[in-house]
C-alpha cells in the first residue's frame, strides 16, 4: 500500500520538460526589463501625484505591486530551473502570498482606474468627490487591506508546500483547501473586477458615442485607454484562474500533459503584467506620456550638464588651464621673482 501511494504522488508530479528553459529565459527577461521600467514608472507616477492627479495614486500603487513581486521572482526562477524548492517552507509560504499579493492588488487597482475614467466622462460634475487623490489614496489602501486579508483567509502552509518532494504551490493533486481556494481566487479576484471594468467600458463606450462634443481623436484616446485596461485584466490574470478551475474540475493523475503545460504558460502571462503596466500607462495615457517626456528631459538635461562638466576638466587638464585661486601670498611670491629678474 505504502509503494502504491508513493507511486501514485510520484505520477501526479510531471517530469521534467525541455520547454522549462523558455519558462526560465522569459523570467530572467521580466527581472531585467521590469525592475528598470517599475522604477521609471514609480518616478512618473509620483510626479503624477505632485500634480494632485488622483490616477498618479492608482499607478504608484501599481508599481509599487509589481517590484514588490520582482524582488521574490528569481526565487521562482531557481525553483524552475532545478524543479526542487530549496528555501523551506517559510520562504515558500512568503513567496506565494506576493504572489497572489500582487495578483489581486493589481487586479483592484485596474478596477480602480476604470470606475475613476467611468465617473469622470459619465458623471464629470455629479460624482467630483470620488475622483480626488484623498479618495484615491483611500481606495489604494482598501485594496491592499483586502488583498492581504483574502489572502490570509486562502493561503496555508499545508496546502502551498510539499515537504518530501520539496514542491512549493505547484501540488500535484491539488489538496481539498486549495481548491475552494481556486473557486474563490476565479470569483473573487478575476470575475469581479473583471465585470466591474467590462461595465465602465460599456457605460463610457455608449456615452462617448452619444456626446459630440468629443472630437475622433480624443474618442480614440479613451477606447484605447479602456480597450488596454481591459487587455491587461482578461489577457494576464484571466487563463491562470480559468486553469485554475480546470485544475480544480479535470485534475486526475497521472496529471495530462496538456493541463500542465497551458497552467505553466498562463502563469508566465500572469507575470508580465510587471511589463504591461509600465508601458499602459506611461505611453498609452496623456498624462503619462506627459509626465514620462518631462522626466526624460530632466534627466537629459542633467546627464548634459555632468556631460559638459567632465568636458571642462579634460580640457582644463589637457591645455594647463586649471583655474588656481589668487591669494596674497602668490601675489608676494611673483612680484619677488619680477624683482629677481631685473
């Protein structure tokens, strides 16, 4: 009985795969492009807040989200490399609550910006108050209270962790914790939000097309903005809930194949929304755009500023004409040596 359990857990975990290696590059890309990238973005955003932009609020959240799931990410990429966990049940534990930490912050806060964008073209006078950065930071901050309260209500150490096989969240069969867990992640942190931003963009489609005060140019701004709001919550977070279900409903060992390759490349998508962000709404939006060109030309203009200094002190060194402060004692010095020459 004891070999035949054993055997049957050995079969529920999948064998190593050579697409692993296209898993582990694409990480490595996010490290190195989204660290850069949220950092530039988390500067925009905080300019964006100086301005008393209340969207500033949102995106520095955002950014703030995603390096805050950057910073655990080459842990992932070293349990992928090597199929073992090597950092105990702690770290394994931590790892997975960022993990769905960011997750479902960002998820609120896109639901956040699409009820903001909703109210300012639908109701522009009606409902001014819930667009101000008071209310925008305290939206932020019930969005992170409820993240982390959900998440201690769906994440356990028993159920995210096998200690003999050294496998972190990846278990093979799923225990009976982690799949109500699934249930209430799809419902709670993709369903909703999703259907909250598809009626903002429905209700803001029907209102721009009615209003004819709004030129073609400004009307393409905001399906563009929308349309990628939208792009981001079904495109990211929508296939690792929906292979979440399915593990929850078609999870039979040995596990097939097919199920574990399309849960691997959905949470691959669900990871770079740490690239998404920065480029939705720093290039995607006006004030983005804006605030992103204004800290370019700051950062040019001083890195011309330090060019050109470095510039003097070559030319000082090379030509010999370093400035030497004039005092009285070299003033005595060279009248002695005038008077020694005649």
């Amino acid at each position: 009985m004891n070999n035949s359990s054993t055997n049957e857990t050995d079969d529920c975990y999948p064998s190593a795969h050579p697409e692993k290696m296209v898993f582990v590059g694409l990480q490595l890309a996010v490290i190195l492009i989204g660290i850069p990238s949220n950092i530039f973005f988390l500067f925009v955003s905080y300019r964006l807040i100086r301005q008393k932009n209340e969207l500033g609020v949102y995106l520095f959240n955002l950014a703030f989200s995603d390096l805050l799931f950057i910073t655990c990410l080459p842990v992932w990429v070293q349990f992928c490399l090597y199929d073992r966990w090597l950092h105990g049940k702690t770290m394994c534990f931590i790892c997975v609550f960022l993990l769905f930490t960011h997750f479902y912050t960002s998820a609120m806060l896109l639901s956040c910006i699409a009820v903001n964008r909703y109210l300012a073209i639908v109701y522009p006078l009606k409902f001014c108050t819930f667009r101000q950065r008071k209310t925008a930071v305290s939206m932020s901050i019930a969005a992170w209270i409820f993240t982390v309260v959900f998440n201690a209500m769906t994440v356990h150490p028993e159920s995210v962790y096998d200690e003999e096989e050294l496998i972190c969240l990846d278990l093979f069969p799923l225990p009976e914790k982690q799949k109500i867990a699934n249930v209430a992640r799809f419902v709670v942190g993709f369903l909703i939000p999703a259907l909250v931003v598809g009626f903002c963009y429905w209700q803001i489609c029907s209102d721009v097309k009615r209003n004819q005060m709004l030129g073609s140019v400004e009307r393409r701004h905001v399906f563009r903005l929308l349309g990628c709001i939208m792009l981001t919550l079904n495109l990211c977070f929508g296939p690792v809930h929906i292979m979440m279900v399915l593990r929850v409903l078609l999870e039979v060992c040995p596990y097939p194949n097919w199920l574990f390759i399309g849960y691997k490349v959905c949470a691959l998508l669900a990871m770079l929304n740490c690239l998404a962000d920065p480029l939705l709404y720093c290039f995607m939006s006006r004030t983005g755009q804006a605030s992103a060109l204004n800290v370019l030309l700051i950062l040019r203009r001083k890195w011309k500023k330090e060019c050109q200094k470095e510039m003097e002190q070559q030319n000082s060194q090379i030509l010999g004409t370093a400035t030497v402060p004039i005092t009285e004692t070299t003033l005595r010095t060279e009248f002695k040596i005038l008077l020694l020459q005649i």
